[in-house]
C-alpha cells in the first residue's frame, strides 16, 4: 500500500496544497488508496461528502467562487467514477445561474488541478462534455485493480490524455503483454501480426506494488501467477486484454515514466472480448461507439450464444427522449436504426446484431454494469436483425 501511494504520489504530484474531494465508497481501493492513503501520505486535505449527492458536489465547488464571501478552500483534486460525472453533467442545468458560474469556474484548469476518472470505461461523449463544461480540464484516465492498486496512467499534460487510452506502466510498475492466441510475450516492436492485425495481449504485473498472495488461498494464488524467465519474480495475470499503440503526439511531457507506446484496454478476456465467426471484439469498444450516438443514454454489450459464429454481438441500451422518437416514421430507435448508425463507425463484424431496450442497466456502487446477459429468457423478445 505504501509503494501504490508513492507510485501514484509520482505520477500524480500530490502536494500539502492539494485539497481533495471524497465522495467514492469506502470498500474499495479507488476510495481508498487513491483518495484516502495518497493524499494523506503527501500531506494534502480531504473532504468528504457522503453518500454522493450532486447537488451538494456542485455546491462545494462553487462555494470559493460565489459573490458571498466563503471560508472554505477550493477543491483541486477530484477522482471519482464515470456514472458520477455523467450525473453532475446531468443535473447542471438545474442549478442557480450564479452556480454555475462559480462552478464552471471552480472546474476550470487552474483551479481544479487534476480531475481523474476510473473503476469502468469513460465513454468519450462523457470526456468531451466535461471538457466543455469546465473549460478545457481533460479527464485523466488510469487502470488498476484490487491487487495491484493502479498500474497504468496517462499523464499529467493535456496532450497524454488520449480518448480511450489507460496510457503508460506507472513509476515502479512493470508490465507486459501477452498474445492471447500464442502465450508469446509481445516484445515492443512486434504489436501487429503477420497479417497486419493488432495483437491482443492479457496484462500482467510484476514490482513492489503489486499484492503478495490472496489470503489463505495458495490454490488462487498460483493459478494467477506465472514465474518470469529472468528469475526477477512472478508476473500477475491480471485477466484483462490490452493492445499497445503509438500515438505520435503523446509522450513528449517531462514525466519520464509516461513514455512510448500507449495501452488501450479491450476488456476481461472472460467476459469483454468476444469471438464471433473467428473475429475477437472488443465490447468497451462498441460500447463506446454506442454512448457517442445522441439516441442512447446507457448501454451493455454482451456475448450472446450463436450456434453459426459461436458468439454474436448483442447490445442493452437505455434510450435517450430522441431515441425514443428517432426511429422510422418518429417511432422507437430500432435495431435497424442503431445498425445503420454504427455501420458509420465500426467493422461489419462488430456492429451489434441484437439489441435489447431497456429502462435500467443495474450498476454496482463503482458505476460498473451488473447486467447479466445470459439471465432468464432476457434474449428472447429482443429485435433479430
């Protein structure tokens, strides 16, 4: 725990100047480590509110920067998950006029130091909108897990916050990739193959940060390590697919841990990648794609069973007031409808051949989906196109 916190201390720069808004659940490692041991470790503030309500975020924010002289410092360090900035975006058209100008100034770059969000996939439609309101402050993205605490983060500089990209190994983490298909170690280098496809790759994790055991578990325990061949220690498989990309204008910052090749997240290899008539897709992908059309307010993308291709592509969405009224002949937003948007966007093959509407995703206390998609008969009123 102590080496996370130096990790994230590194990379983060937090600082006795930093005052940091809590507002995630106590249970997990986002609220702890990240929120909690960091900050406190570096001698920064915490204030808590709890449970989350938006309008008393808002209200906190704003409070420096309202006409009415205020006590209280402003925020400059918020990491929450991304369903909570979905609802701050949501209810800040309801706030008083002089709110939101104090609170888009209280989000501003020079004010808000650092806005991170993790624990599920940002939708890009979500980065942007936030962007805009707070007048340009980037959301910084980064991956972890229970037993690792963070292990890959983009940096502190605008230009390292590339959409859909977890960015580099931070300080002390070492990471690799391996193929999913061969079990070969993707050197740097060798990110594509023969036939000029990206190589998938699961992550695993090795370094100080990183958890010693699952507690009275030694059967866990060494199913989920493997030794490394240079006898510097096990690597941690972490269960999650990645690939590794060049983005030219990245990496150019002063943070000497935030460079070369980026990470971009595809999934859990057991439930986000789906293989569909020899194809392997990535479901954060078409999720993503989904959130960026103004008919869908939420969505899932699950494996759904196909006796053909093994596996198809289904989607649950939440409609949005436009969806409800977008599809042929001002009726409902369609599977045909939603197909012929994302044929705009994405390969045949990754287009979603099912789709279910829905009035609820359930989502668990980190804003992550608990849809299960093989429950009951969910799949049998759905639309076949």
């Amino acid at each position: 725990m102590i080496a996370q916190a130096q990790s994230l201390t590194t990379a983060w720069n937090y600082s006795q100047e930093d005052r940091l808004l809590h507002v995630l659940p106590l249970h997990h490692i986002h609220g702890t480590i990240n929120a909690i041991l960091a900050p406190l470790l570096s001698g920064s503030t915490i204030e808590f509110i709890f449970p989350f309500n938006a309008t008393a975020v808002w209200t906190r924010f704003a409070a420096p920067f309202l006409p009415t002289p205020t006590s209280l410092s402003k925020i400059t360090f918020f990491t929450v998950v991304p369903t909570v900035y979905n609802r701050l975006i949501a209810t800040f058209p309801d706030l008083p006029s002089e709110v939101q100008a104090a609170a888009r100034a209280a989000i501003s770059p020079e004010n808000l130091r650092l806005n991170i969000s993790g624990s599920a996939a940002l939708p890009t439609p979500t980065k942007k909108k936030w962007a805009d309101l707070s007048n340009g402050n980037i959301l910084l993205e980064r991956y972890g897990m229970t037993e690792v605490g963070m292990a890959l983060s983009c940096g502190l500089d605008n230009a390292d916050r590339v959409d859909a990209s977890v960015g580099w190994p931070l300080p002390s983490v070492e990471v690799r990739l391996v193929d999913t298909e061969t079990h070969e170690v993707i050197v740097p280098g060798e990110e594509l193959s023969s036939d000029g496809k990206e190589r998938h790759g699961e992550i695993q994790l090795r370094g100080p940060t990183i958890f010693k055991e699952y507690w009275m578990n030694p059967t866990a325990t060494a199913k989920e390590h493997v030794e490394g061949e240079d006898g510097k220690g096990p690597w941690f498989k972490t269960g999650d697919v990645a690939v590794r990309r060049d983005v030219p204008t990245a990496g150019r910052s002063d943070q000497p841990w935030a460079k070369g090749p980026m990470y971009f997240i595809l999934g859990r290899l057991s439930a986000d990648i789906i293989k569909s008539g020899g194809e392997k897709i990535s479901a954060l992908e078409v999720e993503r794609e989904l959130l960026s059309l103004p008919q869908v307010a939420e969505c899932a993308v699950v494996a759904v069973p196909s006796g053909k291709w093994g596996h198809k592509v289904g989607a649950v969405v939440m409609l949005t007031p436009m969806g409800m009224t977008a599809g042929r002949n001002g009726g409902r937003w369609s599977p045909l409808d939603m197909r012929k948007a994302m044929k705009e966007k994405l390969a045949g093959y990754k287009v979603p051949q099912i789709m279910k509407v829905v009035d609820d995703i359930p989502r668990n206390a980190m804003g992550k989906s608990k849809f299960c998609p093989f429950s009951g008969s969910m799949w049998t009123v759905a639309s076949v196109v």
